[in-house]
C-alpha cells in the first residue's frame, strides 16, 4: 500500500504549486464577473438579453489571463530574493480588501467608502515599506508566514475549481438561452378575422406607479391630465394589496394568479419556480396556466410588449407577438456591445470594475449621469407597443413599461429626455404623456370607447425599500415622498366598455385577483362598474 505520508507530501505539493494556488487569487478578482453567471437563483441570466457565449468568454479570459500572470510571478518569486519578497507580501496583504471589494461588487454586503479606502491604502503602505526596508535577517520568519499563507491559498484554490466548474456547467445551460422561442401557430384567417370581432383587452402596466402619488396626494405642481381624463371615465381602486415588490416575482403572479413571495429560475433561464407563501410549497410556473391562456381558449389573438421580464421566453408557444426588452438587466461590469470584439469586452469589464472602485473610494459630486439604456427600453417598448395596437388582430395585448421606474429620465419642464438629476415624478409625467399616447392612437381607431383598459403599477413607488439614499434619490423625491415614507399601494385603473363615468372601489383588491377579474371581463361577467364592484367585494372575502 502507498505510503500515507507520501501522499500527503504529493498533495501539498499540489496545493502549494504556483499554477495551483495562483487560481484562487485569480477567480477571486474576476468574482463580480464570476459570481452572477453562477448564482444559485440564475436570476441574472433569467433577465438578460444579449450575447451568453460573449458575457460567458468574457469571464473565463479574464479569469485565465489573470492566472497566467499570477502563476508566472509566482513561478518567478519560487527563488528567496526580493522578488519573493515583493510578490508574496503583495498577495498576503492586498487579499482582505481584494475579498471585502469583490463581496461588495457582487452584492454579497455593503462596505463604507472609507472602509473601502483604508483596506486599500493600509496593506498598500504596508507592501511598500516591506519593499523598502526588508532586510535578509527577516527571511526565516518570512518563509514560514509564505509557507502558511501557500497552504492556504492552495486550500482556496480548491473553492476556485468548484466556482470554475460551475461557470462553465452554467455556460453549458445556458448556451440557447437568448435563440428565438416559437410563437402560437399562425391562424388562419377565419380565426384572425373572429379575434378582431371582440371587444379589445389591453392591460397597460407601468412599473412602480404609485396611486398615492398619482391621485391621493399629488405634488404641488405636477399636472396629470390622462391619468385625470381617464379616471374620469373608469373605475379607479383606492386600496390595491400588491401581489409584492419586486417585478420578476409580481409579473408571475399576476398572469397566474397564484400568490408568490419568492421566484427561482432553471440554469437555462427559461423554466420558473415560485414559492406560495400560504402553502409554503415550490410549484413550476406553467405558461398553460395563465391569463394568456385563458385569453387564447376564448378565441382571442394575444400580445406582450414588456420590459425586463423575459415574457417571450417564458410563454413559448401561448402568444400570437411577443418582444421584451430588458437594457438594464445587464451583469454588472460585464455590459458589452452586440457588436464588440472579444477583447474590447474584456477590456470593458476591467474598465467597469475600475470605475465602480474609484467611485466608491471617492464620492461623486452632482447628480449621476443619465442612464440611456433606461431611455432606449422606453422608446423601443413604445414602437413595439405601437405595432401591435396598430394590429386590430391582436385583441389581448400586455403593454409592461419602464416608467415612471427611477431613476428619472426625463425633464417634465422642457419634454425632453436626458436631464441628470430627474425625479420619479419627472418619470411620473412621462407615464401620463404616454397613456394620453395610447389614449389618442384608440381614438383615432375608434377602439377606446369600446375597449377594456386596465392600467395598474406592477408595485407602488419603493421610497425607503430601495430608493431612498440610493445615486438617484433627489430633493424632489425626498419632498414628495414626505421624507421618504413608502406607501404600498399600487395604482389600478379600469375603463370597461363604453364606461363613461368616474366610479371607485375603496374595498381592500388583491392585485393577485387580477387574473381572476380578467377572466370574469373575457366572459362578459364584467361588463358595468357595479358588476366589477362586487367581484372585489367578493375578491376581499378571499
């Protein structure tokens, strides 16, 4: 039998081997790269709409590039010398604020701008003064901490192959992520012919639309003229209970109506889990089982025009036209264009990386700049939206927004796009610029009398929960918002069918109950305010 100590020798041969224990320092400063590819919930490449093998090679260069150059120092540093010396009390000392800012960046914890400073500047000063003043009587000492601190590293490296092999099993996943998914089977025309005969649904969502801010209690010089025209001409809820605060988990109970509180996705970013908090039970998200479903047994033609949830890839084959966009959705640091070069991309990951320290290690000064990603997701859903209001054809149709979502992108005073320091409620005029946009183009149709319109926030304005204190948090926001008190309820807008009249619903309405209220309209079980009244009366009761 082999003899146990040789083995242990051929192990931490291994562990302490410079190619070996140059991997764990590698993946460790390409973790913010590494880290959303593989996290456990796929959440990031469930959202995410541009290249997979791009943002993938772009992480596995870095990561190899980085430990080509880290095992070559080290090979060179093998000899006791001051090259030894500077290579090692470099890496021994520089490793805590390398692993408290690679934990930061990839959200795992928060870390104060001075905090940041001093992890980086004390070992800095500390590796140059080593440098500067080592004498060759602290070798002995030197060569067990380099000794003990190899072992280490080699231990870590061990955590390094897993990461690495989970990155390129994720890789393997998710290699089809973004091909197209089929669409419901054309119809003849008889079929597109019976679609255009019904009453149109279009359920317009704008994300984080807050009814507090849009009707309880405007901001003093904020005029809304259609969201006022359409209130008074539909049926406006006074107490909506959100189906929740994030999007990615409302939107899947709100097309199910099943309550969730938690969302999951598969590596391949396409299958859904979500958690019933009443059941405390997993169940699968299945596209079979929605309101676009049910639309489409009743002879209906369906459409999604929406924003950051990956609506087209989650409803194969259950939807007639289907785009979403998501600019915003993207890795951090790992934002590429569709056309770049490989090496211009992983250029542009360090480029992120860089920028996303300096700004922590000093503050900004002045408003963040605008984000134009923000303002292209708005004016591509605005086209797509278009089209398909365009389609008679196309009588339940989804419209998901990016506004009025911070942070702001518009200046109300001029109409124009891409003022730095805007607000919610400058974001807030652009949905009330946008819904007198649909409102016109019905008309001009003749479509909006005799259509059904409901206009709802997926969630309210996330005041304390999110935004305040964030980049973009301005004076005006922390005004409106009354110091930053968060206020729950979203906003919800219902004109039925030649709906003439201002009517309210103060009744507590689960916004989980909008399927349900969907299919009881697609029925013709709605088709008055007083009908629509008693279902919340009754929604309630659940």
């Amino acid at each position: 039998m082999p003899d146990a100590s040789s083995s242990e020798t051929k192990l931490l041969r291994l562990l302490t081997h410079p190619a070996f224990i140059a991997l764990g320092p590698a993946v460790l400063s390409c973790f913010t790269l590494v880290h959303p590819l593989i996290a456990p919930s796929h959440l990031p490449l469930y959202h995410f709409t541009g290249s997979v093998p791009r943002i993938f090679l772009t992480a596995i260069v870095n990561v190899g590039t980085l430990w080509a150059v880290l095992t070559a120092l080290l090979l060179l540093a093998r000899r006791p010398g001051i090259l030894q010396v500077a290579v090692w009390s470099g890496l021994i000392l520089m490793l805590p604020w390398l692993l408290m800012t690679e934990g930061r960046m990839a959200g795992e914890w928060t870390l104060a701008p001075w905090c940041s400073a001093t992890l980086f500047l004390a070992p800095f000063v500390a590796w140059i003064a080593t440098v500067c003043f080592w004498r060759p009587s602290f070798f002995p000492v030197f060569s067990r901490i380099r000794h003990a601190a190899g072992i280490a590293l080699g231990f870590a490296a061990l955590s390094a192959v897993v990461f690495m092999g989970q990155l390129f099993w994720c890789f393997w996943q998710a290699r089809a992520l973004n091909l197209p998914r089929p669409l419901r089977p054309k119809q003849p025309g008889a079929a597109q012919a019976a679609s255009m005969a019904k009453p149109r649904i279009i359920w317009i969502l704008l994300d984080e639309l807050s009814y507090q801010q849009v009707y309880e209690r405007r901001f003093p010089g904020l005029d809304l003229p259609a969201f006022d025209s359409v209130a008074r001409q539909a049926t406006v809820f006074t107490h909506v209970v959100p189906a929740g605060v994030y999007t990615h988990v409302v939107l899947p109970a709100l097309l199910t109506g099943e309550a969730a509180d938690e969302m999951k996705a598969s590596a391949d970013g396409s299958h859904l889990s979500l958690h019933n908090p009443s059941s405390n039970q997993w169940q699968s998200f299945d596209p079979h089982q929605t309101i676009f479903q049910d639309a489409d047994d009743r002879g209906y033609r369906t459409a999604v025009a929406g924003w950051y949830n990956p609506y087209c890839r989650i409803l194969p084959g259950i939807l007639d036209q289907c785009i979403w966009i998501s600019g915003n959705a993207s890795f951090a640091n790992l934002a590429v264009k569709p056309d770049a070069s490989l090496l211009s991309s992983v250029v542009a990951s360090w480029h992120g990386i860089i920028a996303a320290e300096l700004d922590l290690l000093h503050k900004p000064s002045g408003p963040p700049s605008v984000d134009w990603n923000h303002v292209a997701d708005y004016r591509n859903l605005l086209a797509a939206g278009d089209r398909f209001l365009d389609d008679p054809s196309l009588s339940f149709l989804l419209i998901h927004m990016p506004i009025p979502h911070p942070d702001g992108i518009y200046d109300r005073r001029t109409g124009t796009f891409g003022k730095a320091g805007a607000s919610y409620l400058d974001n807030l005029a652009l949905a009330d610029r946008y819904l007198d946009h649909v409102h016109l183009l019905l008309e001009q149709r003749g479509e909006w009398d005799s259509a059904t319109i409901v206009i709802m926030g997926d969630h309210s304005w996330r005041t304390k929960l999110i935004w305040d204190g964030s980049p973009g948090w301005t004076a005006e926001d922390q005004a409106a918002s009354n110091g930053g008190q968060f206020d729950d309820r979203p906003a919800y807008i219902v004109k039925l069918p030649h709906q003439n009249q201002a009517a309210r619903i103060d009744t507590p309405f689960a916004a989980v109950r909008t399927r349900a209220m969907l299919q009881q309209i697609l029925d013709h079980k709605i088709e008055s305010p007083a009908e629509l009244a008693a279902f919340a009366q009754s929604s309630s009761a659940h």
